[in-house]
C-alpha cells in the first residue's frame, strides 16, 4: 500500500473514532447520565444529550440558571419548585430549554415574525414579541433567557435596554452569543430606509424557524463596557475541566448580567 493509502486509512480511523466519540455526563437540563454524542468539531454545538438533545451551550446556560437560583439542584428538571415561583421569559419556542420550563406557570417565550404584530399570538399558539419593542411591562421578569439571538438584531442597544427595562431589580439575564476576544464589537450590517446594508460579507446562521438568518452583530471584547454603559453588571463565566468532566460542557461562555437592585 502506498505511503497515500496508509495515510488515508489512519485519517479515515481517526475520523470515524473522534465522531462517534461519547462521553458518560450529567445533563443540567433534563438531568440524565448518559453519554453524549460528539456530532461536529465544534464542541460548543455538539456533545447532544441523547435523551433531551440539549447541546453543550445550552447545558451551560442550564447550569448558569441553576447556580443562580437552585444552586443545590443540578439539573432544571429537579429544580422545577423553584423555577416555578420566577417569572421567566426565554427568548426562543424551541429547544431543549425551552422543553423542560415551558409547563412552568410563570414562564413566557416568543418568537419574532415581520408580518405578526409585537404581543399578539399567531394562530399556531406562538406569541410574537420583537426584543427591540417589547410588550412587557417594566420591571416584570426575574430571569430572561437567550442563546444566540443578540447578534442577529440590528440594533442590539435597543435590545439591551429592553431586556433591562423588562427585568425586575435584581433579576438575570443569562445568555450566549458568540463572542471575539481578538477584536471591538462590531456591525456586519444595519437597517437604513427598511432596507438592510451589509457593511461587510453577509453571514447567516441556521434557524429553527426560518432556516437561516443574518448576523448584524460580531461582540468583542468591549461586550462589558457596552452593557454597564446600559446599566447592567455582567459576568462572563468559561466552562471549565470540571464542568467537561462531569457535565459535558465544551468550548462555552455565558454572560450573566443582572438589574441592580
């Protein structure tokens, strides 16, 4: 066999082995051991919980609510008496999260639609709500929960100030959206006339509801600043070797910002 062949072979091995890799984790939103499936190289988007398909990020946003607010408990399932006295609002009607509180009394999510009118509910039961223009009253949520959803609104202030204007004193918002740590936030495109205007190559991410939708927004290291100018205090929490080891968390950060009191 050629020196090509070998090779070829051992990349194949290789391959087939670090995709199929597993490993035995507990799930910090349904609150299975298992073992979860590797599906792609980037571990912040895989390691899938077989039993509720939560993938690594959303575990770590699962364990960012639970240290919040049920630090003894450690998965959302378990901690459902507690969650049930918050009035939590996730900005998403999908997802695994969303699958584990959406029988809490107090929870409330929304997806955004450009021809459903802000805070009315679709005929298939979904609420619309545009995060830039929220139908919320002030001070009413303790927890608002988002994964990947800033970088995709134009005018991400807006939405801050929202999520703010929403939030209780002293209540959370925990989220992810990817982050650079090589470079100041900034805009990808932006809406001018109701027309959109690309600023640089246009990029778009999958969505569940729309198949694909753009990224207006690249954060940077300059994230925090941009947040305590709106009046947050924000901590940015790096999944770790033991939350690897023993809660299949890969490759993550989250923000936890809060309402002063």
């Amino acid at each position: 066999m050629s020196s090509y062949g070998i090779f070829h072979r051992i990349a194949l091995q290789l391959f087939n082995f670090f995709s199929s890799r597993k490993d035995q984790c507990l799930c910090t939103v349904c609150g299975a051991q298992g073992k979860f499936l590797k599906r792609s190289s980037n571990l912040r988007e895989s390691m899938i919980c077989p039993h509720c398909q939560c993938i690594s990020r959303g575990r770590h946003v699962a364990k960012l609510i639970l240290d919040t607010f049920s630090p003894d408990k450690t998965s959302l399932n378990d901690a459902r008496n507690e969650l049930s006295k918050l009035r939590i609002y996730e900005l998403s009607c999908n997802g695994s999260i969303h699958e584990a509180l959406k029988a809490l009394p107090l929870y409330h999510c929304s997806e955004y639609f450009d021809d459903v009118p802000p805070g009315t509910i679709t005929p298939e039961g979904i609420r619309c709500e545009d995060i830039r223009r929220l139908s919320f009253q002030d001070g009413y949520f303790d927890l608002i929960i988002s994964e990947d959803v800033l970088e995709h609104v134009d005018d991400y202030e807006k939405a801050f100030s929202e999520i703010y204007r929403a939030l209780k004193p002293g209540g959370h918002h925990i989220f992810t959206i990817p982050l650079y740590g090589d470079r100041k936030t900034r805009k990808k495109a932006l809406v001018k006339n109701g027309e959109i205007v690309h600023l640089l190559p246009p990029e778009y991410h999958g969505d569940p509801v729309r198949g694909k939708i753009l990224v207006f927004n690249e954060f940077g290291t300059d994230l925090s600043d941009i947040l305590a100018m709106l009046g947050f205090q924000c901590e940015f929490v790096v999944a770790g070797k033991m939350d690897e080891k023993k809660f299949g968390i890969f490759s993550s950060i989250v923000l936890r910002t809060w309402k002063p009191i």
